[in-house]
C-alpha cells in the first residue's frame, strides 16, 4: 500500500510490552493482563488465550507448532507450555476438522 493504515485494534486488560510474533495466520501477544492471545492475522479476533499467572513483557516465541512465554518461576513455564501446546493442538484438530467437512 502507497500509506501504512491501521487494520485493526485488539484490546486486552493490561499493557503490551513486547513485540508481537506473526506466524502463518496468526499473531501472538503477551500482556500485563497475565494472558498469551493468539489472534487472527486479518481480523484481529481472538482464537484463544491462555493465562500465565504473571505479566508478561517477552515477544512469544513460537517454534514447531508450540508458543513459548517467558515467566518467572519453572512450574508456571510448565503449566503454561500444557495449556498453549493443548489449546494449538485443538486448533490444529478444529481446522482438520473443518477441511473434512
């Protein structure tokens, strides 16, 4: 586009501190609200968030199929990986889902 525009806005309860990372049709956000968003590339709607007990001030990295976060403690960094690695894996099972019908 000849001048940069504003797409869309997502808002979530609390600051954005980090970088945002874009991966195929998603992007990926932390916030001061204690959650990770995944978020539609064109739209902005929220695909599914996942709480981290903190907040959080790290770019997601996102690597075979798995959004990291980084946290404080060591049970949280666990809990959360569950959690994101449950909520890809039933994204992945809903689109295989969808390509079949």
């Amino acid at each position: 586009p000849e001048k940069p525009a504003l797409l869309w806005t997502f808002k979530t309860g609390g600051p954005i501190k980090s970088s945002a990372a874009i991966v195929g049709e998603k992007v990926f956000i932390g916030s001061h609200d204690t959650n990770v968003y995944a978020l539609d590339l064109h739209s902005g709607k929220k695909i599914w968030s996942a709480p981290t007990g903190e907040a959080v001030e790290s770019t997601p990295l996102v690597l075979n199929g798995l959004v990291l976060m980084n946290v404080s403690s060591y049970i949280q960094q666990i809990i959360i990986g569950v959690i994101i690695v449950l909520a890809v894996a039933f994204d992945t099972f809903a689109k295989s889902r969808r390509r079949k019908a």
